[in-house]
C-alpha cells in the first residue's frame, strides 16, 4: 500500500531512480562487453527529463481520478485509500487520528426553492469554506450528495474539534450567500483497535445526534485513555 501510494503521489521520483539505474548498467555493459561507447551523463539526463514528464502526467491522471469533478475535493474513494493508510499509521505509532462527517442542512429545501443548478452552487461553495478552513495536512473530501468527510492526521479530538467548529461557523455566519443552510458535523476519535467499518459506523451515529438538532457539531464515541462523553456545540 505505501510503495503504491508513494508512486502515484511522487511518481518522478521512482521513475528517475529507474532510469538512472538503467543508464548505469548500460555503462556497466559497456565496459564489460565493449558495447559501442555512449555518454553515460547524457543518457541519465534524458532520463531524467522523460521520467519527470512522465511523472508529472501520472501524478494528473491519479489527481483526476480522486477528485471530485463537482466540489474539487478529494472523493470518496481517496477517502477510502487515505483511511486505511492513517489507521496502518495509528497501528505503527499510535498518534492520535479524527473522522468527521458534514451534512447540509436544508439541501431539499434549496433544490426544490432554487433548482438543482443552485443546489450545485451550494455544495462548491460549502467546499471552499472547508477547505479555507482545514489545515493543509487534512484530508477534505465529498462523501457523496450533500455530505463531505474529512481525516484528521495526528489530531486529537480537541484539534479536530476546533477545526469542525471554524467551518461550521464560517457558513452559519453568512447564511445569504448560502441560502439560510447550515451544517451538522459528527466527529470521533479514532482507537487503536477500530477498523474503517467501525469507524464509519460511530461517526454516522454522531452525525445523526447532530442532525436531530441542526448547526450542530457533536462527538461521538471517543477512544482516549480516559474516555470522553459527547459534546455539542
């Protein structure tokens, strides 16, 4: 899993590592064999420059692949991969690591008032907002429809909550420009034994207690040594 992630996140790197490994034993072959000489220097640096542009047009085709054609968010599917990847991290150091969900309050109400159009409107500019406000090691993604997730990477419930509240504030602040809607968010810790179902499960619950109220951010099940209880805020 790591070595594949790495390739599609830096995948010049591993292709100029393989070239200039090419590049030397042809070098190799040539002292040894008396193949017909070449520039060795030459020759790792065209290398080079095609495993750069070959990187680069991974690193795109990966991109496109994982984000969100509408919000310009990470997808579920990179959702997914990154999950899995943080609680391998969780297993190996124990650093803590915090799941939300974010539903849109009212998103019917908009569709059926404005139009799908706007509806579409919305959701990007509920996108921006938590991106302006997540940290740049957090990973926001469009869960799906009118919801989003974000992965908290070495966050504490306390840092995650922060965050969740800052974005959760910054749409109930200017309701005009989002059509009066609000956001309800659900946030767990994450424990060292949980697994991506269980996890799942918990921060939907939490979501859920969240939406009974609206403009809401609630905690749910928390994994710290000496628990935690719900907090609403």
């Amino acid at each position: 899993m790591f070595i594949r992630e790495f390739f599609y996140k830096k995948p010049e790197m591993i292709l100029i590592a393989a070239g200039a490994a090419g590049s030397f034993l042809l070098f190799i072959i040539q002292r040894a064999f008396g193949v017909p000489s070449f520039s060795w220097a030459a020759l790792t640096m065209l290398y080079i420059a095609l495993a750069i542009a070959a990187g680069m047009a991974i690193r795109s085709l990966y991109q496109r692949a994982h984000i969100d054609g509408l919000t310009a968010l990470w997808n579920r599917r990179y959702f997914e991969l990154r999950l899995t990847e943080e609680l391998q991290r969780l297993k190996r150091t124990n650093s803590p690591l915090c799941i939300a969900l974010i539903d849109t309050d009212s998103f019917k109400d908009v569709n059926d008032a404005y139009g799908h159009v706007t509806g579409d409107t919305l959701l990007c500019k509920i996108a921006i907002a938590i991106r302006r406000n997540t940290r740049q090691f957090d990973i926001p993604c469009r869960w799906g429809g009118d919801e989003f997730a974000i992965i908290f990477p070495e966050t504490n419930i306390a840092g995650a909550l922060a965050v969740a509240e800052r974005i959760r504030t910054s749409v109930d602040s200017r309701k005009t420009c989002f059509y009066s809607t609000t956001l309800s968010i659900g946030i767990v810790q994450v424990g060292e034994k949980d697994d991506a179902a269980s996890i799942l499960h918990e921060v939907d619950k939490a979501l859920y207690k969240a939406k009974e109220l609206r403009n809401t951010v609630y905690i749910g099940t928390c994994h710290s040594p000496g628990g935690c209880v719900p907090v609403i805020m």
